[in-house]
C-alpha cells in the first residue's frame, strides 16, 4: 500500500489526503486483476490433481479387482479408489451447481453478463476447425471486412489509417492488420488499449500471439502504442522487449510499444481540482483518461502529412 500511495503524492500535493480505506480499496483492485496472471498455474495445479486422482482410482481398481462403484476392501489402494470416485461425484455436482448459478446470476447482474460475454467473444474468435463444439465464428467475417476496407481506403486515397481497439476489438485490429498487404501494413499504425493481446491470447495461444508474433506485427506496423492499467483483470502490456528485438528494425523503435501503465483511478481522492471521487475503472472507459487523448493525437500527427485532407470527404482514423 505505501507504494500506491506514493505514485499518487509523490511530486503532486494535490491529491488531497491520505485515506487507508481508498488505499486498501485501490490495492484490492490491484490483487483481483493480478489473479489473471495465475490462471495458467491454478489451472496447471487442477489438472494434475485431476490427472492423479484419475489414476489412483484406475490403479485401485485395478489392485483390488473391483469396478469402481462397488464395493471396495480395506487396502489403501481400494480406500484411494474410493476417494476418488467420491471426490470426482462432489465435483461434478459442483460445477453444474456453479453452471446454473452464473446462469441465473447474468440476468439480474450487469457484471456478470459482461463477463461471460467476454469469455463468449474469445470463444467465438476462433474457427470450428479449432474447436469443433465452437459456435459460429465471427472472426472469419469481420476480420477478412475490416482488412477489406483497410486496403480499399488506403488504396483510393493513398492515406494513412490510425485503427484503435479495446479489449477483443484489439485482437480483432491485429488480426486484420496481419493479413494486410506489405506496402499498406506499412501505412497503418496501432492503439490498442485494455488488449489481451498477450496476457490471454500470448500465453494460452502462443504460436499465434507469443512474443516473436507481436514483435513481428510492431516491426511491420507504421507504429504501434498500448495503454493498459494495473487494475485491469483482462488488458495488459505487450512485454516486447529489446532482447527478442536485437536488430531494432521497423518503426522508431519496435520495442517501444507499451505506455507506463496508466493511473486508475485518474486522481487519489478528492480535492479542489478534482471534488468529485473518481471511480476505479479497471477494464472499462480509457477514453475518459487524459492520456489516451495524448497518445491519440501523438499518432495523428506522426500521420498527418500523409492523410488527405478532410474537404475530400476522407477519414484518417478507423476503430474497432
């Protein structure tokens, strides 16, 4: 906690006063996003544990010659077998329990229908051909339109495009940008704010989004900046660093993808600038921080000698 407070009061006196509990609040936003950085672990930890409870119960069976829901002896390979076969049953019960529950739950929560939408649009990413039990995937049409008008915008008015996404409109940003022709990837540049880009997608999708990827994407791109908080459980930075960058080539510099992380909430508390408490956004509302204005217009005018004029009825910006 004195670390949040001095990224707030340090060099600002503004801020107004120290509070523990806006401190602990901030702090407890901070810890439920980190949880995203462990899925892979818990769910590691999980399927192994499932991996040897299934086999114990196999080999205790096997041992006591027994089919497993039957009677069992007393050797501890037949009381392993029986655990088990109990603990898989509680599971099971569970996780329909669980199922029913957040079912009920997104009708009456607003928060709980925005996650599992979340979960629904990266589930919907990815073609049948990845997952034969994937309902309709809508990347294959909007990402072949969105490069579509990409190349035709680019092509008729030989201008450039600042395409900007959030959140899974990122992925989808990317994605077209990828299938992009050599010469318009070249005339296009990247805001991406709140992407899983790499902390989901990079880790769980590696051949796809891991580090060589994105660094290949940020070295082809006319440049490329990503904003993301520390309170945010989905969005995160893009961690391409120099040393998969050796050579450095591409836009000014490759590597330099990724803002500092931005301040959530904007201001510590409440004070005559600021007599309203602002709220902790997390994943939501980048636009409302100031610096994404800046680090918009920092874009438009590394752009702007390229990009017609709006008196020809064209625009430079496009986002997703």
């Amino acid at each position: 906690m004195p670390q949040i407070e001095a990224e707030y009061f340090d060099g600002d006196p503004g801020e107004g006063r120290r509070d523990r509990v806006r401190t602990r609040r901030i702090a407890g936003t901070r810890a439920r996003a980190a949880l995203t950085d462990v899925a892979p672990l818990i769910v590691g930890v999980v399927s192994g544990a499932t991996l040897l409870l299934g086999a114990a119960a196999v080999g205790g069976a096997w041992a006591s010659g027994e089919v497993p829901g039957r009677s069992f002896g007393e050797g501890p390979a037949e009381s392993a077998a029986e655990a088990a076969q109990a603990l898989g049953s509680w599971l099971i019960g569970f996780g329909f329990i669980l199922f029913v529950t957040m079912g009920r739950r997104a009708y009456r929560d607003a928060s709980a229908r925005r996650t599992i939408g979340i979960l629904w649009d990266v589930g919907t990413f990815w073609p049948r051909a990845a997952h034969p039990f994937a309902p309709p995937c809508y990347a294959e049409r909007a990402v072949p339109d969105l490069t579509w008008r990409m190349c035709t915008w680019t092509g008729r008015t030989g201008g450039r495009l600042v395409i900007s996404g959030h959140s899974q409109g990122s992925v989808l940003a990317a994605a077209a940008v990828w299938q992009l022709p050599a010469d318009t990837r070249k005339r296009v540049a990247l805001l991406t704010y709140g992407s899983p880009l790499e902390r989901l997608y990079g880790r769980w999708f590696p051949a796809y989004f891991g580090p060589k990827a994105l660094l290949e994407l940020s070295s082809e791109v006319d440049c490329w900046r990503n904003l993301w908080r520390r309170t945010d459980p989905i969005g995160g930075p893009m961690l391409i660093t120099a040393e998969t960058d050796p050579a450095g080539d591409g836009c000014d510099d490759p590597t330099d993808v990724d803002r500092q992380a931005l301040k959530d909430p904007v201001v510590y508390g409440r004070s005559e600038r600021h007599p309203l408490p602002e709220p902790i956004l997390g994943h939501s509302d980048y636009q409302a921080h100031p610096d994404f204005a800046k680090e918009r217009a920092a874009l438009l005018d590394r752009l702007t000698p390229a990009v017609p004029r709006q008196a020809q009825g064209s625009s430079g910006r496009s986002s997703a």
